[in-house]
C-alpha cells in the first residue's frame, strides 16, 4: 500500500478556503490533455474505510476527485450514466 503521505485528492478552490485547510506545498501537474498546470497542495484528515488518513489535497477549479493511491486495496465499480452508481468496497 503507498505510503499515506503520497494519497492525493482534489478540492475545488473555495472548499479549501472554506475548509482552512493547511497549505503545504505548491507542484505542476501533467493534465488529462498533457497541458501543465500548477496546483497548491494542502493537507487534510479523512476517514477512509473506517481510519483518519491524512492526505494531501490539490486546489482545483475541476470537480472534487478521489487519487487513484487512496483507492489502493479497493474495488470500483462505475455506472456511467447520468446519475449512475459509484461503489467502492474493499479487497479482502
């Protein structure tokens, strides 16, 4: 499993404002069409399957999005539809 420092998410801007989030560190990120970007990187405490994980979490313009680390030892299964399911259950 990735260390836990290494979980990502995302937050649109003003939840981080609204959140108070500790800012921790500003990276460049590669884009979904190989643009760059720069996204200011804070930290924040969840609850994932039951245990408080700190993660960091990327300010973003986009949607709010899960990284794929934080998914690690999970299943994902996706409608993609309007209003489809999302279920995330853990591997044994």
């Amino acid at each position: 499993m990735p260390a836990v420092s290494s979980l990502l998410s995302t937050l649109k801007l003003s939840f981080d404002d609204a959140l108070g989030l500790p800012w921790h560190y500003r990276n460049v990120g590669m884009l979904g069409d190989g643009s760059e970007a720069v996204f200011e990187i804070y930290k924040a405490s969840v609850i994932w399957d039951g245990q408080n994980q700190i993660v960091d979490v990327a300010a973003s313009d986009a949607d709010p999005l899960v990284g794929m680390g934080l998914l690690y030892g999970f299943k994902l299964q996706i409608e993609t539809i309007e209003g489809g399911t999302v279920k995330i259950e853990a591997l044994k």
